[in-house]
C-alpha cells in the first residue's frame, strides 16, 4: 500500500510539471507567464494573432504572434503625421493639420432664445438671412446647431479654447446636435471655410452668457 501512494504520488507530481510547461534557465525551472513576455492579456491568444500598436509615435507596426506568444515577424509604416491608440479599438495613423490663418471674437447670447450666425463677417444677429452659416438656439442649458442640409458640422468634446483646426478638418456630417457648456462645434461656412463656436455657462445658459467664435480661412 505505502509503495502504492508514493508511486501515485510521484505520477501527480509530473503531470502539475507537464501542465505547467517550465522552461529551464541555467540550473533554475522557471514557469512562463506568456502573459508577461506580451504585456497585454488581449493580445495573447495562445493562437496565431495578428497586433497592431504604434511605436515612437510616428510608427504604425504590425506583429504576428506565435500561438506560444512569441512573434514571429513584424513589419511598420510610418505615418504621415501621428499614430494614435485609442482605448479599446485598433491603432491608425493620423493626419496632422497645420494652422490655417483665422479671425476670432465673442459675442453674448443675448434676450433671443435664437440667433443667426455668419462666420465670415463674424455677424450675430436674431434673424437668418442667405449669408447666415448657421442658425442656433438656446434649450435651457445648451444650444441645438442647425446648419441645413447642405452643412456639414460635428461637436467637439473640448473647450473653445483648446480646439484647433486639426479638431475640425475631419468627420463633419450633417446633423442639428445639441452643444453643452465646455464643448465646441465646427461648422462648415457657405465658403467652404471652417467655422467654430463654444462657451462656458453653468445651469441654465443666460444672455449674458459668452459665445466665442473664430474663422478658419481656407483659400
């Protein structure tokens, strides 16, 4: 009986260090955590695995994963501006757009909970005319955009502040949103050139509250 467990005994043993795939450094077993050697438990799949990631910033590189985890080659391309990793979703390059010359200032809301807006002469007013770019108006704490069919237009999640022409050369749709305090949006004027408004207000928005425009011009 006692020759019977140390032979079970010794069988258990060997399969925990089967199971466990060691590998041996020097004189030392070592478990691999293939985990560990990738950095991130999404991209090891104990299969053949494509990755995408973005290397010194400027570089959008793909890497064939073993199913061990290993690579088994990689490639990159450099980008023409910026490679960028968003959370959650697969790297890709970026354009980065330089500065184009524009004009700015402010305005208050005013009394009307509405007002037509025409970029280029950095017009406010209460009534639309043919020249206006965009017609808004105010809805307790924020402002519904409504640029027509032929506008195309996006909000910003950024202070007016801190938007620059790279926020608004790209993914302009047609649409009426609604923008909050702290947003922005960016509007494509009957020129052709790129327009933006935002503002800060707390609770309800007032008219003294301050909009701030500018105007991109393109030509």
């Amino acid at each position: 009986m006692k020759n019977v467990i140390i032979i079970l005994t010794v069988i258990t043993i060997f399969l925990i260090l089967v199971n466990v795939q060691p590998t041996v450094v020097g004189n030392a077993v070592k478990v691999v955590d293939y985990n560990d050697i990738t950095g991130n438990l999404q991209i090891c799949q104990h299969k053949w695995t494509t990755n995408w990631k973005c290397t010194q910033g400027k570089y959008l590189q793909r890497e064939l994963l073993n199913p061990d985890c290993t690579t088994e080659w990689k490639t990159k391309v450099l980008c023409n501006g910026v490679c960028v990793e968003p959370e959650g979703e697969k790297p890709y390059c970026k354009k980065v757009y330089e500065e184009p010359p524009f004009i700015q200032g402010s305005w208050p809301y005013g009394p009307k909970p509405h007002a037509a807006i025409d970029f280029s002469i950095g017009e406010y007013k209460p009534n639309p005319s043919r020249y206006t770019d965009i017609f808004i108006k105010r809805s307790f704490d924020d402002i519904t955009i409504k640029g027509g069919a032929s506008v195309p237009l996006k909000i910003v999640n950024k202070r007016f502040d801190e938007v620059t022409y790279d926020d608004c050369a790209e993914g302009l749709e047609h649409a009426n949103p609604r923008m909050t305090s702290f947003q922005s949006a960016c509007i494509t004027t009957q020129e052709g050139n790129i327009g933006v408004i935002g503002g800060y207000w707390v609770g309800r928005l007032r008219k003294h509250d301050i909009l701030h425009w500018r105007y991109y011009d393109l030509s």
